[in-house]
C-alpha cells in the first residue's frame, strides 16, 4: 500500500500548472473544467476590464449543454432563457 501511495504522490508532482492566454470564453471554459480536474490555472488577459457593451452572444443547445457539463449553466439560466428547439 505504502508503493500505491507513493505512485500517486509522484503523479501530483507531474501535473504542472496552465496558462491560459485569453479571458475570452474558450478560456474562461477551459480554465473551469482544468479546474474541476485539479489543475491550477492562471488567465491572462490583455483588456483591462470588462466590456459590457458591443456584444451578442447566442447559445445552442449543445453550448447549454456545455456550461451545465462545466456546473456554470445554473447561474445564467436566471438571467437568460435557453431556447431549446429538439
């Protein structure tokens, strides 16, 4: 048991930690679901702040499907209903 431990204590010692170049919504994406497996990642973003204007965004039913795969869909669904066509 104590070689099992060992295995995986040398297995954490090579996952390295990400960067993501990119605050767009490939990266913010990919750095939750890194995240989610246990890998650190760093964002890094050109702009310096948010944009709240200029921008429309549709959303399948699979990029739905996407962000509740990510745990992130129950927190947009109060602030725009999905439109799903089967």
């Amino acid at each position: 048991m104590a070689t099992h431990t060992h295995i995986e204590e040398e297995e954490m010692e090579l996952m390295e930690d990400v960067v993501i170049v990119g605050a767009g919504i490939a990266g913010l994406a990919t750095a939750v679901a890194l995240k989610r497996v246990g890998v650190r990642a760093l964002v890094l973003e050109r702009s310096k702040g948010l944009r709240s204007t200029g921008t429309a965004l549709t959303l399948t039913p699979n990029a739905w499907l996407a962000l509740d795969a990510l745990g992130v869909s129950h927190k947009l669904i109060p602030l725009y209903t999905p439109s799903f066509k089967y």
